[in-house]
C-alpha cells in the first residue's frame, strides 16, 4: 500500500507547487488565485529590534522607533538593507538641559537628572546636595566629610589608614616619636592617643600631652616683711603649686587662681599696702611668678580680668609644634607686642602663654611709695616723676633677661604732655634687686604727646617716666628779678620810714601799713638772696621757713586791713583795733600755720629749684590755703565796705570829708589786694615743676613793682603825706639856703678884717 501511494504523493505536490510558483514575489497563491503576502504578520521580526514593519501591497518596510535610527542609506528600509540604532542625544547634543542638570542617555531616549551626588526631591527643581555621611560609609575611626556630589574619609586623630586593608589603624605615639614625654615623664600610649605621666616634682599643669616642667614652689615662700594680704595670697599659690607636683593632686582651672590673684591685688593697691619699694618688689614679683603658674592652666586661647585697679590679659596657645607668628595684647592703657617664637623659647614643652598685666592705681598712689615715683639715684636738680601706668609682661619662656628679639610697648601717657626742653620721657623699668627704676635694656623708640614706645631685650615690670629738667633762669630774667626787687626794697623803705616817722599820719591804719611794709621788705630781702641757696640744705629750708612765715604775715595784715575798713564803715564808735590783738592776727597766726607745718611735713621747706615750698604731698597749700582763705573774707569785707559807702554818699546830710577819706582808703587796700593776690596767682605757677618762661616773667614783674605799687598808693596819693614831704623838702632847702648865706657872709667878713692871734692860746678865730 505504502508503495502504491508514494508516486501519486509526489505528483499532487509537484502539481501544487506548480500552482504557487506562479505568483509573483509579495503575492501567495489562494485558491482560486495569488493574493498579496502580508510579510509583518507572517514574519513578526522581520524588520529587528527597535523598530516597525509596514505591510504594502506585495512588499513591505521598515521604520525605526523614535530614538533610533537606520543604518541604511534611506529611512525606509527591509531587513536586507539594514537595522536600527540608538540615537545618543547626549553626545550629539540634539538638546539643552538646565544648568543644575546633566544629560543621561538611555536605549532609544535621554533624560535630564540630577548629578551623581545628588537628589531631587518630590515637586523640586532644583537638585541638593546627598550627605553620604549619614550612613556608616568610612567605619571606625574614621571622620566622614561630606562634599558636593561626594564625600570623603579620613583616619580620627591617632590613627593611620592601613595600606593593605585602608582600615584606620592606632598609632603607637610612644613608639613612633622619640622623647615625646621628655625625660622626666613615662609616655602611656592609649587608643587614639597619649598620655605623659610626669614623675614627682614635676608637671605639665594638667595637660596631658605636654612635656614635663620642674616645679620651683619656693618662688611662693613668704618673708617676715610680707604684708598679710599677700601672705594669704602666697599660702594659696604654694598649695596650688605642691598639688601640681603631685600627678595625682587637685588640678583646678586656672581662672579661679587668676581671679583670686587679681582680687586680692586689687585690695592691696585700695588699701595703699604698698609702702616702700620693697613690699612693691615683692609684689611685683609675685605676679609673674604667679602667671608663670597660671598661664599654662587656662583653657580658652584669651582670658580677660578687669577688676577696679588691675587689668589682665593672657593669649595661651597649644599644639604638638611651636607656635608662629605674632601676637598683641591690649589693656586700657598699654599695647604689648611680641612673637610666639619668642613667648615660647627653645624649649617648647606643648604650650605657650603671653600675659600683660597692668595696674591702675598704682600710679595715683606713687608718693606713698620709696622709689617709685623717683629714681632712687637723682642726677643733680632732674626730678623724674611716671606719666603712665606701671604694666607687667610675662610669658611661658624661662629665658627673658636676654632676647633676641626685642618686645614693644606702648605706653598711653597718664598726663598728656609734650617733650619739651624741660621734660624728656624715658622707658625704664623695675629693678627688684635694686627696689627703684631702671632704664637699663630698654630704649624709646618714639613718643608724642599722648603715647610713648618703647623696645625692650627682657621681660619685667615697665613704665613710662617723664624727667623734668630745671628751667635755667635768662640773663634778662636774672636782671629783672635783681634790679625789680632793689627798687621794691627802696620803695619799701621809704614808706617804712614814712610811717614810722610822719606823724600827721599815725593810727590804726597807719600801723598796720607799717607792718605791711616790714613784713613785704623782710621776704624781698630774703627773697633777693637766698631763694636759689638750694647748694646748702640747711639754708635753704630757714629761707624757706622765713619766706612761708613773712608772705603770710603780709596777708594778714591785710586781712587787718579789711577788718579795720569795715569797722570804720559799718561801727561808729570804737573803730580801732588794739595792738595786742593786731599783733596776734598779723604775727602769730602765721606762727602758728608754720610750726604745724614743720611739724607735720618738714621736708617740705627747700626743693631741687627753689628754697621754697616742695610740691610733694600737696605741701604748698600750706601757704595757697590761707592766702585764699584771707582773699575771699577781703573781698568780702570790700564789698560791705562798698556798699555802706555808697549808701552813705546817697543820704541827705553826707560827711564828705570823712567819707572821702574812707573811700580812698578802700580804693588803695583793694588796689592793694589786687597787687599782691595778683602776684600770687602767678606765683603759684612759678614754684612748679613744670613752670613756664611766662610765668616766671609775669610773677617777677609783679613781685618787682609791688614795692614801688605800696609806695605810690600809700604815700604819694595821700595829700597828707605829700604836704609833709613838701615840708620836709622845704625845711632841707631852707637851710641849705642858710648855710650857704652864713657862708656867703663868713667869706665877706674876712676879707675885710685879717686873722687876729691870740697871745695866749695861739688860736686863730673867724
């Protein structure tokens, strides 16, 4: 059967592909004829990836997808031409994404995303930044740092990233740096870090990692002329001092130590505890060795004080190198500039500490201190007085007698005042050995009227000192002041003998210009030759005594004066004083003033310049009080006086004579008062230190006409005074005139009758 069927198979397909062979390519052959070949349908992939078939009538072609594009020459294409490919849109740059943005290209399309690093949240724009920190990326030991679009990692203190595995690793610090402790410490090492464990007696004040320092607590030792505030003082730091040398003592902070120093010195200098140059040594002394021992014990890079005396300011820096660079510190009245390299020295132990300290009452209170506001060595007349603030310089260096860089200060002067040929400003200095100042290593740089620089090659206590020099008296001076006060010497004279002898003048009044004028030509007289007898200490301090006892005298009487113009004014009866009591006023009272004076102050009679009163304590007010006092109750006597007078003009029946002669005595006492008050105005500037040519030229001009004033209103402007001198005058001319007319017939007589001799005695007559 097989057999049979197999050639009538062959023969029917034979016929059949005979059929379909007949159609043409694209067409298939249906029954009853050819229809077109749908190629898509038949053949899904007939046309590749990415890309759509497109039937057409006996054919088809070929579209790429939007992204894509075709390898062949023509848009449309079969599978036979080519395929398709992705556009990279980024590369060619076919569109713009914004600036936040980049361009991503993806299979058959692009997009514009954030960059790597960063996200866009929800509804947002704009991209931020992704903080990969969050998340545990660097592992232990480790610090993540963040940064835009990244992030990195880098190894904690005390640890190395390992090169094999980039894990951070514990440096051995004790194994790794040589003498990292010093040698007089045993170096702990510990995870991440270290430790110096100093042996007894020695510390790093707390800080661990810092070399080890000897402790010399004896430097906090009291004395039996330590006062008590600082013996206090000095306990504390010697406790604070033994428990940093113990590693396992109380380690307190150091502003505590700060502010129990600052407190206590604060009290001592209110107290005015200070009273000779060697408790001011001592104290001084103390607070750099006290900062010394509080420096390296602060913790923030600047701590500050200020209490109501003292002002302090310390800068501390720390770190494994020495630190560079400079460094200022500032106060209220000085500037203190110097290096690190210099505040730290050779031996940097792991710190470094500058401070400056400056006190500021310690300038207001120097004339109760031995040597501090002079020099204790005077060079001849110079007189040297501090014009600014005394300040303290401390750092952590150990060798400070001897820089090699010098250190800055400057200096905000107490008095503004300008160099001049009488002052000169000088940086010096206290020199605890020697308990005075010393300008020794320290040189001004410049100075002005307000501020003073100085450079100095070491470290201590410094200030600013103004030396006053004596003003050299001119020729033209010297020969005023000569010929001024012989003429006020005549004058005086002349109205001395005038009182004294005239006798239509006497009374109360006359008396007491009497006394005036001895009292006026007593002190010119001395003062014409002895007030520049400064060579002879003694001498000088009884001229200064007599000059301080007789000016006083002359305002009393003046004051006299006054009294006895009011009383003649105001009382009508018992209008003169008595003698005693005037002599009270006018001799004991000033008597008495002086010897308080000697008492009380009696070196304050003979300066460097003058045989006068000194300017040290206020001394000279021992003079200006009184004399002020006596001015105002004058003037206060003058203008009653004034006032009863005219008041008395103004009635209806006046006493012209009477009142006329009252009113010139009032015109001539306040003339008076004006002359020799004037006078002293002036002369209060003349016996200071820092007395100007003007004054000096004013005060003699005064002092030389003051004579010559006295006798003018009391003597020549007096009627009654002038009849006498005219009488007195005519009574010298008259017999002047008689002698010369005896004279005249003396000479006629013998011309005419020739001498005669005696027998008996052998004597010849006229």
């Amino acid at each position: 059967m097989e057999l049979k069927w197999t050639p009538l198979l062959f023969c029917g397909l034979f016929l059949l592909s005979s059929a379909s062979r007949n159609c043409k390519i694209g067409y298939k052959y249906i029954k009853p004829g050819c229809d077109d070949e749908n190629e898509c349908v038949e053949n899904p992939n007939i046309c590749g990836n990415h890309s759509q078939c497109i039937n057409t009538n006996g054919s088809y072609y070929c579209n790429c997808n939007e992204g894509f594009r075709s390898t062949a020459s023509t848009t449309n294409f079969t599978a036979i031409d080519g395929q398709c490919e992705d556009i990279n849109e980024c590369a060619e740059k076919t569109f713009q994404c914004s600036e936040h943005l980049v361009c991503v290209n993806y299979i058959g399309k692009y997009a514009c995303e954030c960059p790597r690093g960063y996200r866009r949240l929800r509804g947002d724009p704009e991209c931020e930044d992704v903080n990969e920190c969050e998340s545990s990326v660097c592992g232990a030991h480790s610090t993540c740092t963040n940064t835009p679009g990244s992030f990195s990692c880098s190894c904690s203190s005390g640890f190395y990233k390992h090169e094999k595995n980039s894990t951070c690793t514990d440096i051995d610090e004790c194994a790794d740096v040589a003498d990292l402790c010093g040698s007089h410490a045993n170096c702990n090492n510990t995870q991440g870090s270290y430790s110096c464990i100093c042996h007894r007696g020695y510390s790093n004040y707390g800080n661990n990692q810092s070399k080890c320092i000897e402790m010399n607590c004896e430097q906090f030792n009291e004395t039996h002329h330590t006062p008590e505030k600082l013996r206090s003082l000095l306990s504390l730091f010697m406790k604070r001092c033994e428990s940093l040398n113990d590693p396992d003592g109380d380690h307190r902070l150091g502003e505590e130590l700060l502010e129990n120093l600052f407190t206590s010195a604060d009290e001592m200098l209110s107290e005015g505890n200070l009273a000779d140059s060697e408790t001011l040594s001592q104290f001084l002394g103390m607070v750099e060795n006290s900062m010394h021992l509080i420096g390296p014990q602060l913790k923030e890079p600047v701590t500050r004080l200020e209490t109501h005396n003292t002002h302090a300011v310390v800068a501390v820096m720390r770190g494994e190198t020495p630190p560079i660079g400079s460094v200022i510190l500032s106060t209220d009245s000085a500037h203190f500039n110097t290096s690190w390299e210099t505040a730290a020295g050779k031996s940097y132990p792991g710190f470094a500490f500058a401070a400056l300290v400056s006190y500021k009452d310690l300038n207001t209170s120097r004339d109760s201190f031995s040597g501090l506001g002079r020099i204790s060595q005077v060079e001849g007349n110079i007189t040297y007085q501090l014009n600014s603030r005394v300040v303290t310089a401390v750092v952590s260096n150990p060798e400070t007698k001897h820089l090699s860089d010098p250190v800055t200060l400057v200096f905000k002067h107490v008095q503004e005042r300008a160099e001049s040929k009488g002052m000169y400003y000088s940086c010096v200095y206290w020199n605890e050995t020697q308990g005075a100042w010393s300008g020794r290593g320290c040189v001004r740089a410049w100075s002005n009227s307000t501020h003073t620089v100085c450079s100095c090659s070491h470290l201590s206590s410094f200030a600013v000192l103004m030396a006053l020099y004596p003003i050299k008296d001119t020729f033209a001076l010297v020969l005023i002041t000569r010929v001024g006060l012989v003429l006020s010497l005549i004058c005086l004279l002349l109205c001395i003998l005038t009182f004294r002898f005239c006798r239509s003048i006497q009374g109360t009044r006359n008396s007491i210009h009497l006394h005036l004028s001895v009292c006026l030509f007593i002190a010119d007289l001395v003062f014409l030759c002895g007030i520049s007898s400064t060579y002879n200490k003694g001498a000088c301090t009884f001229v200064a005594g007599l000059l301080h006892f007789f000016f006083l005298a002359a305002f009393c009487w003046m004051l006299l004066e006054g009294v006895q113009l009011y009383r003649m004014v105001v009382l009508v009866f018992q209008t003169t004083l008595k003698h005693l009591y005037m002599y009270a006023v006018g001799y004991g009272a000033p008597l008495i003033i002086v010897i308080i004076s000697t008492i009380a102050y009696p070196q304050g009679y003979g300066t460097d310049r003058h045989c006068w009163l000194s300017l040290d304590g206020n001394f000279i007010w021992s003079f200006f009080a009184p004399v002020c006092i006596i001015i105002i109750i004058n003037s206060f006597f003058f203008i009653i006086t004034v006032w009863k007078l005219a008041e008395k003009f103004s009635s209806l029946n006046p006493d012209l004579s009477k009142l006329r002669t009252i009113r010139g005595f009032t015109v001539t006492a306040v003339a008076q008062l004006c002359v020799l008050g004037g006078m002293w105005v002036f002369g209060c500037f003349l016996f200071q230190e820092e007395g100007t040519q003007v004054m000096l030229y004013l005060f003699t001009i005064l002092n030389s006409l003051q004579g010559a004033l006295m006798f003018i209103l009391h003597c020549l402007l007096s009627k009654t005074v002038r009849e006498e001198y005219c009488k007195l005058i005519g009574r010298v001319y008259t017999q002047k005139e008689k002698r010369y007319s005896e004279f005249s017939t003396n000479q006629s007589s013998n011309t005419q009758h020739p001498l005669q001799s005696d027998q008996s005695t052998r004597e010849s007559k006229i």
